[in-house]
C-alpha cells in the first residue's frame, strides 16, 4: 500500500485526461444500471482497500464543515460551537468551513478517528463512489484518484467494466 499511495499522484495525474474524457460521457448518457454496478465496484474495492492502512484523505486533505456537522461535533464535545469554530476551523476562498490545518486534528497515530461517530458528513460520504449518479461529480471523482487508491482502483475498474466508447 505505502509504494502504491507514493506513486498515487503521480498515476492520477497520468489518467487525468483519459478520466475526464471518460466521466464527460459518462454524462451524456449513463448506462441504465449504473447506480448497482458503482455500488458493487465500490463494495468490491473496498473489500481490497483497507482505510485503515492508509487514512491519506485524512493526512492530506480536509472536509468541509457543515453547519449541522459543527453543531454535532461541539455537542459531543461540549463546547459551544463557536468555540469549536476558534479552536479548529477557518473558513476558506468559498466561504466554507474547513479544517485549519492537515493532517486532521481528529486523526490518531494509528489511523482511527477520534470523533468517528460523530464526523462531518462529508468524511462519512467520502470518497462518494458509491453514490447515486457519480456522473454528477465526475471532476471530484478524477480529483479523488490523486488521494483514495480506491477511488483510482474503482475509476479503472469502471472503465473496463462500463466502456464508453
């Protein structure tokens, strides 16, 4: 994993072009079954791809912080949301949430998520490809292939399995 996750960006950057070509027409006109052929690539890479083992999402970028994610994780803290604000956000060029720093503060030496039960929706979401439509976020999808192995195993995989030619 570790040599894979070095030449990530690297491979990423490679099938850029190739991946937006292929989400691009992806858009135009999605084959039928889409939906159940991303959910069993997503759920048969990720019986090969162990979050645990890599957490680069974690090291290297950070989620947006929804209102409602702000709110949960200072409850579970018992902090008032502001002060959780202070103490760990900032707010970026759009205007969101974001951690202030990454790696995440969250993250633990050993890879776990010290606020796992109550983590922003968008780490619960992430890398987003088992969700519905993916041709809808194919410029996030091709961007994740630089972070997620599994996102760069799924995205190879869908286009051998799910051609568009």
């Amino acid at each position: 994993m570790e040599d894979f996750l070095k030449s990530l960006p690297q491979l990423a950057a490679q099938k850029k072009k190739e991946n937006q070509a292929y989400f691009k027409k992806l858009k135009k006109k999605a084959p039928k079954n889409l939906d159940n052929r991303m959910q069993q690539l997503h759920d048969e890479t990720f019986e090969e791809v162990d979050c645990l083992s890599c957490a680069n999402c974690c090291k290297t970028t950070g989620p947006l912080f929804t209102h409602k994610d702000i709110d949960r994780i200072a409850k579970h803290f018992r902090m008032k949301p502001s002060d959780f604000i202070d103490q760990f956000l900032r707010i970026d060029e759009d205007k969101d949430y974001v951690l202030q720093q990454v790696p995440c503060h969250f993250l633990g030496a050993d890879n776990y998520c010290s606020i796992y039960d109550v983590r922003p929706k968008a780490c619960r979401e992430y890398p987003h490809t088992d969700r519905r439509k993916i041709y809808q976020i194919g410029n996030l999808t091709v961007k994740n292939t630089a972070i997620c192995p599994a996102t760069y195993k799924i995205v190879e995989k869908m286009k051998a399995s799910i051609p568009m030619n």
